[in-house]
C-alpha cells in the first residue's frame, strides 16, 4: 500500500510534466495537422535557458530558505517559459512557415521537424555540454513536506505538480474562453472560415507555438530540478509526452493532460511489478494498445477534418 | 428598391468621379482572370453590385459562381484584372483583412465551427470587434428563432438547414455591408429554402447589399434585382431578375424541371 501511494505520487510528478510536453504537440497539431517533432528540444531550450538564468543569480551555492525557493521557482518558470516560447516562435518561423507558403507537403514538414529537432539538439550539445555542472544545485535537498502512512510526500513533488496544475487550469481557461482560445480553435476546425471571420492564420499559428513552447520550456525547467540538463534530455520525455498527447486524443488539449496523467502513472505503477527497466517499454506498450482499441484516443472524436 | 440610406453600416457616399461611372458601383469586378495552376477557371469576369442590391450569379456546376465569390472576398487573388470595393483596390487584400471593410462571405457548404456550440459561432462571426455587438445579436436571433432554442449546442449537431442560419447568422453579425452567399439553398428541403430566402430578403431590407450564387436559378432570380450568367469561366448573359426569368434561353438551360413543376 505504501509502495502504491510512493508510485502514485512519483507518477503524478512525471505524469504533469510530460503533460505539459504534450500540450505543445496537440495545440500545434490542432492548428497545423502537423507532429512538431521538435518539441522535444524546446523542453531541453527551456531547461537550459532556466538553468542558465538560475545559475547567473544564485550561483552553486544553493543556501536554502524559503525565500530562495520561491526566487529559483519564480525565475526559473519564468526564464523556462521565455526560452522556450521563443524557441518554438524561432522554429515556427524558420523550420515551418517556409514551407507552408511554397503549399509543401506533410513528409517536408516531418522532415524539417526532424532536422530541426537534431539541429537544436546538437547545438545545444556544443554551447552547453561544457559547462562543468550541468543540474540545478539542491535546493530542496529531498525535504519531505509530509508522509501518507509510510510513504513520503517530497516538497519538489509537490511542487511540480502544483505548478503544472496552475498551469494547465489557465492554458484550459485561455483555450476555452479568451479570444485568442477562440482564434486558436477556429483555425484548428475550419482554418479558411477563420480566415473569413477575420483571424489571421499565420499570427494564430505563431501565437500557437509560443503557449506550447511556454508551457514545455516550464515543463523543462520542473524536470530539470527533479533531475538533470543535458543536450539530449528532450528525447524520452518528448517522445512520451508524444505519447502523451496521441493516448490522449491528438488535438484535445484536455486530452493531452489527461494522456500525461495516464503515462505517468502507469509507467511508475509498472515498477511494482516489473524490473524498473521495462518503464519505457510499459509506456509505448499503452500508446500500441490504446491506438488498437481506441485509435482516436481517450478523449478524441475524430482525427479528420470537419466535415 | 429598398431605403438603404439608414442600413446601420451604410458607408458615407462616395465622391462622384466624373468621366468614371465605375467608382459609383458598391463593387467593380474588371475583367479578373483566376488560375488554379494551369487551369484557368475565370476567364475575364466583369460585373458589378450596387449600394443596396441582391445580384445573383447563376450558373452550372464549374461553370466560376464560387470562385467568382471567393475572389471577391479574398479567399483566391486573381492573376489579372481588378476588384474595386467603395472605390478601393481590394484585389489581393487577404480575406482576414477585407471583412473589416464589410464585406462578409458565407461560403459554400455553409462551414460552422462544428465543435462550437451555435452561441460561440455567432460570437467568431464578431470575430473584428472588441466584443459582440449585443442589439446585432438580438437582431439575428430574432431572424432565426431556432437558433435562440440551440443557443448551447455544438454546431456540429445541427440539421442542414440550421446550419445554414447559424452560417448567415455568423455573417451578419460581422455587420456586413456587401454579403456573400454561396449556394444557401444547397441540400435544403423547400421549405427551409423559402425561409432562407425570405430572411435574404429581410437582410436586403436592412440595408445589406447581396451578391448571391444559385443553382436554384428560379428562385434566385425571382429575389435578384439582377442577374449574370455563368458558363465556363466567363459571363454569357445578364440582366434584370425577371428579364433573366422570362428569357427563353434560361428558361431552356437552367429552369427547366422549376417550370415544370410549378
């Protein structure tokens, strides 16, 4: 029972991160019918941009009160979101918006995602690989902030899932009642009756990529502090919160949170009865299955265009 | 005709051009040609709306209706030719743009969000307004009741003929000056389309301009001032609506079962 709840919170860490990964693929995907493969190396931008602010500010010597956690949360969300929202704005420009004018087809924009992906990713080895100490000093040196039976709730845990929380409530909020929500799911349903109700397609789409970019460089900076950076840190997490958002509903952006969920959770609840190495196995072995009995996935209705 | 000197969007008169009798239309169609790729599906189209008409384009199926109507509201730029709106160029102006001159299509096949519920369907029509003009709506919820009744459902579930009010609906509430409808009466039973056609009227009455594309020749001309006739990308006939009606030639190619029937 304790291992249970120790896995359930462990999985619902992980599982609001790779949430707020997905929610990038499925809001672009919304609005272009595009998988942005590159997502994954604007999560490892976020960390790296997060980290670097962090470092500058506080330094390796991580003296830690409350005060200075909430300077490293702040900041760190902050500069992970910034980095990131300009990193997906950089992509959308410089990897997709060409193509799209030349009217190119789908394979030259999976294959500008992947080249841009490996691009990213490599560049970021390059620059950053040499820094000397590539995590966030420990900040939160394992405190426990309060136990359920045996099992230790730790204050890091807590706070990542209350910030992907807070998160995904405003992204749900946004989506569902501004304007540019609106904007964002007209284009996505019916993107040249947009156009004629007065929404213009291609700011939409660079506005898309920015909130999905925002929300996975914040998501890079919570995985960052829970584990490490390096230039190849987006690929798993990526790739599940890929996962993620197909298990989900591709499209759905309350699916992609729930798909999140989902993963994370099974994958750590997999551990009590398999070899910890079988984690990622479990997790594509969901994604095969789901796309069996339910190819739309949990919460999607359909993957075609309005009729 | 209808008074349209008090239409809540009229636009101020425009100056009188001497020796350029064109710049006194509402909207100039100047021989535009439209390519899709080696295909030429308009082959130097002219034609012209006034303030305050229904102009009906008619026409078989390929024949340009609906290309016509998407180059003029901006969805298709033409390769040659010119479209003058309010003595403005608006050739190649981009459809997202050209509705906050007032000019707002419904297109074919009618197009509501599915996934939206009719309420937030007519809130995307006010798309180019800081908020929704409420008396607007009131207006366009008193043209079609049936929407009021389906104000929270998703559009996606609506009966065809639903659809195309909220498509209308969304429309005015754009406030359009220059209204395009393409096929409103495609798929509807008689009934519907007879509603249809009355609440065009209706919004004609307001003072809303209308350049209409049927198939429905009969009842197109029957509401038109006038009408142009289209076969294969160029202009064959026009005329005033009942001229158009009593001509043998239409009646012959494009009224015959209507006549029949009636």
């Amino acid at each position: 029972m304790n291992d249970f709840i120790r896995y359930t919170i462990a999985g619902l860490t992980l599982g609001s991160m790779y949430a707020l990964i997905a929610l990038g693929y499925t809001l672009v995907y919304g609005v272009l019918q595009l998988i942005n493969f590159a997502h994954s190396e604007v999560f490892m931008t976020g960390a790296f941009g997060s980290y670097i602010v962090v470092d500058t500010l506080v330094g390796g010597h991580g003296r830690q009160n409350g005060f200075m956690v909430v300077v490293v949360l702040g900041v760190g969300l902050i500069t992970g979101a910034l980095s990131g929202a300009g990193a997906a704005w950089l992509l959308e420009r410089v990897a997709y918006r060409p193509l799209r004018r030349r009217g190119a087809p789908k394979l030259a924009f999976l294959i500008s995602a992947i080249g841009a992906s490996f691009f990213m990713s490599q560049l970021a080895g390059k620059l950053f690989n040499r820094q000397k100490n590539n995590s966030f000093p420990n900040f939160f040196d394992n405190r426990v902030l309060f136990s359920i039976g045996e099992a230790d709730v730790r204050l890091l845990q807590v706070i990542i899932i209350v910030a992907a929380v807070v998160l995904m409530f405003f992204l749900d909020r946004l989506v569902q009642k501004t304007k540019l929500g609106r904007s964002i799911r007209a284009v996505a349903e019916d993107a040249p009756t947009a156009a004629l109700m007065g929404i213009n397609i291609d700011k939409t789409i660079s506005r898309t990529f920015v909130i999905g970019g925002a929300l996975g460089g914040a998501a890079g900076f919570l995985f960052a502090l829970f584990s490490s950076l390096s230039y190849q840190m987006g690929f798993f997490p990526g790739t599940k919160a890929f996962a993620a958002a197909v298990l989900g509903g591709i499209g759905n952006p309350r699916g992609a949170m729930l798909g999140g969920l989902t993963l994370g959770l099974v994958e750590n609840w997999s551990v009590m009865f398999l070899p910890s190495q079988w984690t990622n196995v479990i997790a594509f072995a969901v994604l095969v299955l789901v796309l069996m009995f339910r190819p739309s996935g949990i919460l999607g209705e359909r993957l075609g265009r309005a009729a | 005709m209808t008074d349209l000197t008090k239409g809540p969007g009229s636009p101020e008169p425009l100056p009188a051009v001497d020796g350029a009798p064109a710049a006194s239309h509402m909207l100039d169609v100047d021989d535009i040609e439209v390519r899709y790729g080696a295909i030429r599906a308009l082959k130097g189209v002219s034609f012209h709306v006034d303030q305050g008409e229904i102009v009906a384009l008619l026409g078989a199926n390929g024949a340009g209706k609906t290309t016509t109507q998407k180059t003029v509201s901006g969805m298709m730029r033409p390769s040659l030719g010119s479209i003058t709106y309010e003595g403005q160029r608006i050739d190649g102006i981009p459809a997202h743009s050209l509705i906050n001159l007032g000019i707002c299509h419904v297109p074919e096949g009618r197009h509501v969000f599915p996934r939206m519920t009719v309420d937030e369907n007519l809130e995307m029509g006010a798309f180019r307004f800081k908020r929704q003009d409420m008396d607007v709506r009131a207006h366009v919820l008193d043209l079609f009741p049936r929407l009021q009744e389906r104000i929270k459902q998703q559009a996606g579930t609506l009966s065809g003929g639903e659809q195309q009010m909220l498509a209308i609906g969304r429309a005015l509430m754009g406030k359009p000056r220059l209204l395009l409808l393409d096929e409103p009466s495609m798929g509807l039973a008689p009934l519907i389309v007879a509603q249809i056609f009355d609440i065009i009227r209706q919004v004609n009455a307001d003072g809303v301009t209308v350049l209409l594309v049927e198939q429905n020749a009969a009842q197109a001309l029957a509401l038109a001032n006038r009408g142009y006739v289209l076969e294969t990308g160029e202009i064959v006939m026009s005329g005033a609506g009942k001229d158009l009606l009593a001509d043998d030639r239409i009646r012959a190619a494009y009224l015959g079962e209507e006549i029949a029937a009636s």
